[in-house]
C-alpha cells in the first residue's frame, strides 16, 4: 500500500513553501513587475535542470497572457546563444543556490548588454542575487524530499513566484479576456472563447424575412433553415426589426385562430435580445441560459442594429462538448 502519510507530508511541505512566500511580496516584487512591464524587448527565461523546466512553464504563462516570453538554455547560451539576448530585454534566471556556474557564465554578458536581470533564488546573498537588477527570495524550509535532496518544495516556490509574475502583469497591463481568447484558438479553452462570429449562420444560412413578407414564406423560410426562428429585417435594408419564434407562432394561433393572412410584420416580436460579433461563444450561451431562449440574435454594431447572424443553442452545447 502507498505510503500516504509520506503523501500528505509532500504536499503540506509544498504549500508551506508558497505560503512562506506571501510574506515576501515587497517593493521587489513590485519592482520586478515594472521591470517586466517595461520591457521593449522579449523576457527571457533561463535556468538549468528542474528549474529550467520550471524555466519553460513561466516563459509559456507568460506568452500566453500578453508578454512576449522564451525559455534559454543557459549551457546552450554560452556555446553560442548569447546572441538571442539584446539590450532591451529583460532576463529572468532561475537557481535556488544562485551559484549555477552556467547562469553565472552569463551574468558578465548581461551586464555588458545592459539587459535587465531579474533573479529568483533561494540564497539572496549568491552570485547571481548580487547581479541582479531585482532578486526575488524563493527561499524554503525544507524540500518535500524524504532525503531533502530532490527539488520539489523550492521549484514549487519558484513556479508559484512565476505565477505571481504574470497574473499581476496581466493585469497590470490591462490584458483582458479578449487578448486570452486571441492568443487560445485551439483545443477546449479555444473553443470556449470563441466569438460567436465563427459559429453563427451567416449569410443564406441564416433565416430571414422582410416584414411584408406572408405567413406562409415566414413559415416556409423557419422550417428549411431548421432554427425554430426568423429574423425580420427591413424591407428596403437589412436593419433588424424583430424575429418570429416557434413560440411566437403557436401563441397567435391560438390567440386568433388562423395566421396565414397575416405578414411577418404583424407576428414578430420587437426588440428582440441580440449580441455583438465579437461576443464570447461562453458569454452568449450564459445570456440564452438565463434569457431561456434556443437562438440570439448576432449584429452589426451601430444604431439602427443590422443582422448579421443567428447562433443556436445546439452550436454552443457542441462547441462545449470538445
């Protein structure tokens, strides 16, 4: 059987030493935010072994929230990448001893470059804190290692400082949900800040009438496009009026008996709830959940709104489903 005193061990060891870190935020950390938000260059993340891989996972959040970030290998640098390092990027070093001989190598480069140094260290007295234009304390009790050798406490640390980085960047520069979505188009979190651009029925797939249009054309046009609804547009343009729904079509039946004499404008309901383009896929579908409604409206921005499409509720449930 698994030893799962040992397991809880590991993970009290390893939240303790991100706990330990909440103490620390100080003017450092603050100033290594501004150095990371002033950067006109790249921010790049180097570091050997277990911190290198925390290294690629802190260059990749940050990339993904707005900051232009890349892993380099630091043994890779001295033979002969050093080039990729300019005078106005900023580099973050990751080495709990601070003494990595291969990210100490670098230091003299940097300096010369004028680069900005930004180091996460256990040890604020080593080499590489002491060259640093910020050094960030990552410092922890004891590593979850049974023989405290292992890094497993620190490089949690040192992940959870990058964390810290790049959430307070991302807001610090305004980033916002549609900046996520731009840079995320791919996979289930792609497919959940879609726009509803992408999914809506466009064009001769969207249903639609004018308002003179006779009861049977309304009926005929909600029935091939297979929606359950219609938009009602202008006669002379397509500004959006109003939609008939299934809804709309049962309720005049049986309040007037026979319909088929009637227009699409003597049916529709006004008003109808409609989003932008660019609305998140996620955002519409919240709206038809709590509105109780199958089909929104999609439309131009600007007064009077004109269509531009029709998104169902069945396109949003299937783009969950991915």
């Amino acid at each position: 059987m698994a030893d799962r005193a040992l397991a809880r061990k590991v993970l009290e060891t390893e939240a303790a030493a991100i706990l330990a870190l909440v103490e620390r935020l100080d003017d450092r950390f603050d100033g290594a935010v501004q150095l990371l938000r002033q950067c006109k260059g790249r921010v790049i993340v180097t570091g050997m072994g277990k911190s290198g891989l925390i290294c690629r996972k802190i260059a990749a959040t940050l990339t993904s929230t707005g900051t232009a970030a890349f892993f380099l290998h630091p043994a890779e640098a001295i033979h002969g990448d050093l080039g990729v390092i300019q005078t106005d990027d900023v580099v973050i070093a990751l080495s709990y001893s601070g003494e990595t001989a291969e990210l100490v190598h670098l230091l003299e480069t940097i300096r010369r470059l004028g680069a900005k140094l930004v180091a996460v260290t256990g040890d604020p007295r080593s080499s590489l804190a002491q060259a640093a234009d910020v050094a960030l304390d990552c410092s922890v009790a004891e590593e979850a290692c049974p023989m405290n050798l292992a890094p497993t406490a620190s490089t949690t640390a040192a992940l959870a400082i990058g964390d810290a980085l790049a959430m307070t960047l991302l807001v610090e520069k305004g980033f916002r949900q549609e900046d996520f979505a731009n840079l995320h188009p791919g996979g289930k979190l792609g497919k959940r800040l879609m726009r509803v651009e992408t999914l809506m029925h466009a064009g001769k797939d969207c249903p639609v009438v004018r308002t003179d249009a006779r009861m049977r054309d309304v009926i005929y046009e909600m029935s091939s496009k297979k929606l359950g609804m219609t938009c009602v547009v202008d006669c002379d343009d397509q500004t959006l009026l109003g939609i008939i729904t299934d809804g709309d079509l049962r309720r005049r039946m049986e309040r007037d008996g026979e319909i088929l004499g009637l227009t699409a404008g003597d049916v529709m309901s006004h008003s109808p709830v409609s989003v932008g383009r660019t609305t998140l896929a996620a955002e519409a579908l919240n709206i038809m959940e709590q509105r109780k409604i199958t089909s929104i409206v999609v439309a131009e921005n600007g007064t009077p709104a004109r269509l531009a499409g029709v998104v169902h509720l069945h396109d949003l449930w299937r783009m969950e489903m991915f």
